[in-house]
C-alpha cells in the first residue's frame, strides 16, 4: 500500500492531498503532529464519509511509536502503519455506520462503547470489544425538509400586500394634506382620496390576515 510520511503535517503539500472531507492535521499524530499518507486507507475513509452524507469526527488516526506507546495502543497497531482511525460515535448510529464502513472495505472493527468511539482499519478482519447498545431512536437524516419556495411563499405574498397597502395608505394621507393647502380647484379630489386611503388600508388588514393563516397553516403542516 503506497504510503508517504512527514514530520509534520504542515509540510503536506497541498497538491497530495486529495480528500475533501478531512485535514491534514485530523488525521496527524496527536502527540508529535507527524503524518503518515496511506492512500488507500484515506481513499477509504473518504468513500465513507460519501456514503453516509454526515460528518465524521476522528478520534484518532496515524500514531508515532511513541505516541502509541504512550497511548497505551497495541505493539503493532494499525494506526501506527495509517491504516486505522478512531471514529466518535457521537453523531452516528453505531449499527449503520458499521454496515457503512465494512461496504467500503473496512475489515478491522473494534468497540469502545465507554469511550464513545469506533476504530476501523482495513485488517485483517477481525473484531473485539463489547457491543455498543442499540439505539432508542435512531439519527434523523442529515437532508433537512422541503422548504417553501420563498417566490411561492403566501406568508411572503400577504406579508408584501400589507406592506405595499400600508405604504400606500400613508401616501394618500400625505397627499390629502398637501391638496388641502392647495387651490381650491382641487380640494373637490380630496373625498376621493380619503376613500382611497380606505381601500388600502383595508388591502393591508387582508394582507395580513393570510400571512397569518399562512404561518398558521405551515405550522401544522410542519413547516417552521
């Protein structure tokens, strides 16, 4: 498996890494900031993260000797050879995140239910530790729910009615005023204008009255 190592993961150069979802520095030793490439491992991981759609947290990834030592990690642990990672629990559901992992090519399985956390590796294929505990309730999707379109939206639509409505009632009081200091030619326009100022005003009560209805009618759909 081709691997490529640094002493620091800041001297990766951008152009070799080609994972998206993940730094540098995720998958560094935790104790030394040393990196190990193994691209296949990271291939992996990546395919992972594709297939369930939702972030991963690692815990841990490549380990210096010493810092596995010091760890207390297992003499020939896959994370010192970059092949393994520590994935958090804490936003997955453990049952589907293994089925995930092992349709990637993950062979390796260990369970830390106390500690909260996975540990994948790509073999050989074996498993140890104690089972995590089924889950109430299982994580809702990532994808959140069908919005309203907010060129469709009747909250948007009542909400500009009364807007425009109000502004317009405004006007034409402004305007009553300036005709009355007019000529006397024009003040016939007046009664008019207050008739008018009456119509919009009623057009913005009904403006909201359906945005009203409208969030009210959303929020028994589900719609928030």
């Amino acid at each position: 498996m081709p691997t490529t190592t640094y002493a620091h993961y800041r001297d990766v150069p951008e152009s070799a890494w080609r994972w998206p979802s993940f730094s540098p520095a995720e998958i560094a030793c935790r104790g030394t900031g040393a990196i190990k490439i193994n691209t296949e491992a990271l291939d992996k991981l990546q395919s992972l993260r594709n297939r369930l759609g939702k972030p991963m947290i690692v815990r841990s990834a490549y380990r210096s000797p010493s810092h596995n030592r010091a760890v207390g990690g297992a003499p020939a642990s896959k994370h010192m050879l970059g092949t393994a990672f520590d994935i958090a629990m804490s936003n997955h559901d453990p049952v589907p995140f293994e089925a995930s992992a092992r349709a990637v090519g993950f062979l390796g399985f260990g369970y830390y239910p106390r500690s909260g956390f996975m540990h994948i590796d790509l073999g050989p294929a074996r498993s140890w530790g104690e089972p995590f505990p089924v889950r109430a309730t299982s994580f809702v999707s990532e994808i959140p729910p069908a919005r309203e379109v907010l060129a469709d939206s009747r909250t948007l639509k009542g909400g500009g009615a009364a807007g425009i409505a109000t502004v317009g009632a405004a006007g034409v009081e402004v305007a009553q005023e300036v005709l009355a200091e007019t000529q006397s030619a024009i003040l016939p326009l007046v009664p008019y204008l207050d008739t008018l100022r009456w119509v919009f005003i009623a057009v913005a009560l009904i403006g909201i009255a359906v945005a009203i209805h409208a969030r009210i009618d959303d929020w028994k759909r589900g719609q928030r």
